[in-house]
C-alpha cells in the first residue's frame, strides 16, 4: 500500500481492475489484429452470389461480434479511467496507452467501399489509399492495446515482487 504523508491515506492499488483490464486489451488486440488480417485477405477472395442462409449467418456473427467488442471496449475505458485514477507508476501508464488506444478506435475509422472497376482512376486509387490508412490504423490500435497490455502485465508484477519483499529489476 502507498502512504501519502501529506495526506496520511493509504490507497490501494488497483490490482484486480489491473488484471480484467489486462486482459480485455488482450483479448480486444489479439481481435483487432485478426481483423485487420481478415480485411487484407478477405478482398482477395472471390464471393460469388453466396446462399441467403450464409449471408444471414455471417450476418449474425458480425452483429454478435460487433456487439461483443462494443461491450468490450467500453469496459476497456472504464477499467482504464479506473486504474488511472487509482494507480501510480506503470499501471499508470499503462492505463493512459490504453486510453489512448480506445480513443483511436473511436476516433479514427477509416474505410472505403465501391466497384473500383465503376470509378475514375483517380478515385479508385484514393479508395485504395483510404483503406490501405484504414488497415493501418487498425493495426496500430491493436498494437497500443497489446503494448498497454503489457505494461500492465509488468506493473502487476513489480507490485507483486515489492510486496513479496524481493528486489524489482
């Protein structure tokens, strides 16, 4: 526990919010990394007419995933605000990479659509920019999520170690 002198409080750090927060940036990285790979690839596959029935079922699982990190990631900000808040040193600065990657999923949404073979040159070609900037920016999200990830991860074990008695590195 730190004791603030000025203040003679003990705070307790943020250990179990540190840890769920831990692990949704995990959880949220590791998917936005697998769909960054799905958007690489999946424009290169051919789709021709696909059955109404695996239409509604792809459609079913893109809401239900949707959903599903919707939900993830406001917990993301909330744990975050939390351990921000709450914690010192790296669960500190870990909590503030993972603001920081929330707010880039938020703010910055970059796609194109369109029959390229339908536009001007130019214009296909802006597509093309717009959603290479798109897959770029997802992977960078995914990228801060991890990395705050692990600044956690090694925030959680510095603490374990200080109150264990042993040396941190």
């Amino acid at each position: 526990m730190a004791t603030f002198p000025q203040q003679g409080v003990q705070v307790q750090p943020p250990v179990t919010p540190a840890i769920a927060l831990a692990v949704i940036a995990v959880v949220l990285g590791i998917g936005g990394l697998l769909v960054q790979l799905a958007a690489v690839v999946l424009p290169l596959a051919s789709f021709e007419d696909p059955e109404p029935a695996a239409s509604m079922v792809l459609g079913g699982l893109l809401l239900a995933g949707g959903l599903i990190s919707l939900g993830l990631s406001l917990a993301l900000l909330i744990l975050s605000i939390l351990v921000v808040v709450r914690g010192r040193g790296l669960l500190r600065r870990g909590g503030i990479v993972l603001i920081v990657a929330w707010a880039l999923g938020v703010t910055v949404n970059v796609t194109g659509g369109g029959d390229p073979a339908a536009m001007s040159d130019g214009m296909a070609g802006l597509m093309q920019v717009v959603t290479i900037l798109g897959i770029v920016m997802g992977l960078l999200r995914a990228v801060l999520l991890l990395v705050g990830a692990g600044i956690l991860a090694y925030g959680l074990s510095a603490l374990r170690r200080g109150r264990a008695g042993l040396p941190t590195r």
